[in-house]
C-alpha cells in the first residue's frame, strides 16, 4: 500500500491515465482509464492511494483551479511581452 500522493494528470494514452508527481515532476504512474469511476481531464491536480490492489483518485479542486490561473497568467504575460 503507498500512502496518498498527488499527481497531475499529464495525458490519456493506450486507455491509461499517464500521471506526473507533482509538483517534483520526476516519476510517473499509469493507471488504466477502466480503473476510475470518475472522469478526469488533462491538467487535473489529483491525490492517489492505492487500497487492495486498486486505487483512489480525488481530484484536488482547489490545487487543480490555482494551477490553471498561473498558468493562464504566465501566458497573458508572455502574450503582453510579444506586444
């Protein structure tokens, strides 16, 4: 059994969820798409503990909405640069 871990949900390919740690971004972890009830979208910021052989996914809501407005501010910067 791990303990709980967050990752952020880098890309769904061959049925699987390809997961990232985060925020280290070093290791990954693939889990089948099959496996998770719930539906989860690239970029998600999820917690991940395996129990039994399975795994519980829950995606962080608020780590995952602070992220994207980051990176959404990154990108108005840039295009403000480029101005």
């Amino acid at each position: 059994m791990m303990k709980k871990h967050q990752y952020t949900l880098d890309r769904i390919e061959n049925g699987c969820y390809v997961f990232i740690d985060y925020p280290a971004e070093e290791q990954t972890l693939l889990i089948e798409v099959s496996d998770d009830k719930d539906v989860l979208k690239e970029g998600d910021i999820v917690s991940i503990e395996e129990i039994d052989g399975s795994y519980a996914i829950e995606v962080l809501e608020k780590e995952t909405k602070d992220m994207k407005e980051n990176v959404q501010n990154l990108l108005d910067k840039l295009k403000n640069k480029k101005r």
